[in-house]
C-alpha cells in the first residue's frame, strides 16, 4: 500500500496542489460521522458518481448520507482534465451487436446524451466550474490512426451525432500545431474546472438537504436485518439502500470491488496563463484534445489560458521529475513558441481501468449497487451512472435501466499488476513509435 493510500484511510489526506485545487470555488463544509445514525440511502465516496447520485436522490426527497474518506472531490473527480467527453470507447455498431438493437440503441442514447446530460445538470442548479461548451478533438498521431477515427465518425454520424473529420491543414488552424495528421471535432463535448464541478454537486445536494460527512473513509458494510450497516473509525450508518461510487480509489470494504479495477496514474502539468497572441493561435477556438496514442496525450486550455497537458503510461501513484519532464517535452514538441514558459502546478490522480473497457454498474447484493471503472472517460459517464445508481435506490426497476447491470467480476491475478504494468507501458510506447 502506498503512502498516499494509508493517509486517504486515515481520513486526513490533503489536496494535491494542482491547478484545479488552486482555481476552484471554496469546498463545502463536510464533518467527519460522528456516532450512529440512519437514513434512506448511504452513498459511498464523494467524487462525480456518488455525488450525481446523492444529489439525485436529493432532488426525490429522500434522507441521504454521503461518506467521503476526504473531502468532496479529493480524489479522481477533482484532479482529471477537464475534458467533458460524450461516449464509450466502444462505438455505437459494437454496443448493438453485443446488445441487440433495441437494448443496444438504449445504450447507444444514453451514453452518446452523457455530456448533455452533464451541461444541464449545471444550468439546472447554476454550477459555478468554468464550463464550456466548444467541442473536444481526437486527433490521430498516424494514418493508420486515421482511418480508425473516420470509422468511429461515420458510427456515430448514423446516429445522428454532431461529428465531423477534419483533415491536417484544418487539424493544424484549430490546434496550433502540425503534430497530427488529420482527426474528428465533436461538438456535443467541452470542458470545465473538474474539482469546481465536484463541489458544486456537493453544494447543491447540501442545500436540498443531503447529508454530507467528508473524513471519513468506510471500513466495512455489512447486514444488518432487512438493510445495511456503513461503518466508519466514527460511526455508522443504517439504511436499506447501499451506493457505492469509489471508483479507482475504492479500498476493501466490499469483498472482490477493488480487484474489479486497475488504478492507473494520470499526470498533468500547467503552464502560466499564455498571451493574448498565443491564445490567438493555439487552441484559438476553446477545443479539448486527447490523441489516438495508446499512451494517451490529452491537453486543453484553462478558463485562464493556462495549457494544461496530461498523460498516462506509468503506474505509480505519485508524479515525479521524469514525469513532469516528458509533459513539458511534449508541450515544446507540440508548441515551439511554449518552451521557455514558465509552469507553475503539477499533479497527479487514478483512473480506473477494467479489462473489458466499459463503466460497470454491479447489482453486488439486495438493496447496494456499485458504479465504477470509467477508463479515463468519467466526467461526463459518472454523472449519469451517478443518476442510474439513484434511480435504482429510489426503487426504479433494473430492466427500465438503460445500462447493462452486471455481476462483480474480480480481475484475474489483480495482485501482480504492479509488476505487469510497466512492461505493457515499455511495449505501448514501441506499438505508438512503429505506427
């Protein structure tokens, strides 16, 4: 277990200084639990799922409690991108033959209506998180690369989805470098300040009457009668209904949830705020990026005109100097005119990973539901699971869910990733230099 780990169970675990933490609107006041109490539905962990969820069933009217082994946002909510991404990596084609068509054209809606999902959810209870609206790329780094995303274009254009290719020479205008060969603009997708968004969720539900208790990490949920026991090191929680959204920071309190998913890190760096003629050409019409690399490069500008370039491929938990280094390489390999800029945070976080590449949603006993396993496209997915998983505990039927419910699959040898994955990251980055 690494350190940062041992001090999230704790309950006393700060902040990364990252830019977000720095730009956000103030945290909502969240004590720790404190002896016993009881309610309609315990929501475990305080990041997009569990905060959708508990904001609502807030909205039904029912009695909330909301653990969080933090603060609101701490973990993977409040240190990603930014980047509000419509979609599945799986396309629409591939839902449907799985799925069939009826159940896969469910599907296929609901994921694809994700980030209009998440705007409105900001409009209806005024999130103040520096949201935009202007579209994301996905740029392709090879020809091969290429034709991928003109197939993963033409998918979603036949459902009526506002996509559209764009060659090198348009690639170049609206990026500002000649990097890449050509890609896709969606334009239902966009960006926003990730732990400002978090703790608006967190406000609003508050303000509807939720209960929100931040330090206090569960240690154990068990039976109790007809419903359920959430115990903390403070105290516990009684109630019929049990959601859990910890995602990749999920510990051992459920048998089996935490080997559902790989933690892998994701490390972002973000320079000082560009001048008014670099923000003129680059990135000149507000677009968020991520490429077709398998070791993914994803940047973007902030409402500040910070650049803000991340990256996976290593499986550590904490950024160091070769890690910012290689962000900052390929900031001045992208951009010649930012070599010289000044940084001023860097930071890192977990995305969860499965080996399917989908969102689960697990029905793991009668009455608790669990959500997790995002694979680097949570903003905008875990604000609608969050809604599913509120749905089920208000007593909506699991066949009117329009996602696959599925069982708790534990991933096979999960104990050895740490010495798996760095190998899959040395023969990524051969597979990304061939191609």
């Amino acid at each position: 277990m690494a350190d940062s780990d041992r001090i999230v169970l704790s309950g006393k675990a700060p902040l990364p200084r990252s830019l977000w933490a720095a730009t956000a609107r103030p945290p909502i006041p969240a004590l720790p639990l404190a002896g016993e109490t009881e309610a309609d539905v315990v929501v475990v962990g305080g990041g997009f799922t569990g905060l959708s969820a508990a904001l609502h069933l807030a909205e039904r009217g029912l009695k909330l409690v909301l653990l969080e082994a933090a603060e609101p946002g701490w973990g993977a909510s409040g240190r990603n991108g930014g980047q509000v991404i419509a979609g599945l990596k799986a396309m629409p084609a591939e839902i449907i033959a799985k799925h069939g068509r009826e159940r896969g054209k469910q599907i296929v809606d609901l994921v694809g209506g994700t980030a209009d999902f998440l705007f409105d959810l900001i409009r209806r209870h005024g999130i103040e998180c520096d949201a935009e609206r202007k579209g994301w790329v996905q740029a392709a780094h090879s020809d091969k690369a290429l034709a991928a995303v003109a197939g993963r274009v033409a998918d979603w254009q036949a459902h009526d989805a506002p996509v559209r290719m764009v060659d090198r020479a348009e690639m170049a205008r609206i990026l500002g470098t000649g990097d890449y060969v050509g890609g896709m603009v969606d334009a239902r997708d966009g960006a926003l300040n990730p732990l400002g968004y978090a703790r608006g969720l967190a406000d609003a539900a508050q303000r509807l009457g939720a209960r929100i208790h931040g330090g206090s990490p569960v240690t154990r949920v068990t039976q109790r009668g007809a419903g359920w026991q959430v115990t903390t090191a403070a105290g516990s929680v009684t109630a019929p209904k049990v959601l859990i959204g910890t995602n990749a920071y999920t510990t051992d309190f459920w048998p089996g949830l935490a080997a559902s998913v790989v933690p892998v890190s994701s490390f972002q760096v973000a320079t000082a705020p560009l001048t008014d003629n670099l923000r003129r050409t680059i990135l000149p019409e507000g677009h968020v990026l991520s490429d077709t690399r398998r070791l993914l490069r994803y940047f973007r500008l902030d409402a500040q005109g910070r650049m803000v370039m991340g990256g996976r491929g290593t499986f550590k938990n904490d950024i160091d100097s070769g890690d910012t280094a290689r962000l900052r390489r390929w900031v001045g390999e992208l951009f010649p005119a930012l070599s010289d800029i000044a940084y001023e945070y860097h930071w890192s976080g977990n995305v969860a990973v499965n080996l399917d590449h989908w969102p689960h949603l697990h029905a793991l006993a009668p009455g608790v539901w669990a959500a997790l396993g995002y694979n680097g496209r949570g903003v905008a997915m875990a604000s609608r699971m969050g809604a599913l998983l509120a749905d089920l505990a208000a007593g909506v039927p699991a066949a009117k869910i329009a996602f696959p419910i599925t069982p708790l699959r534990p991933i096979p040898f999960h104990g050895m990733r740490r010495a798996v994955l760095p190998v899959m990251t040395a023969w990524y980055g051969v597979l990304d230099r061939l191609q």
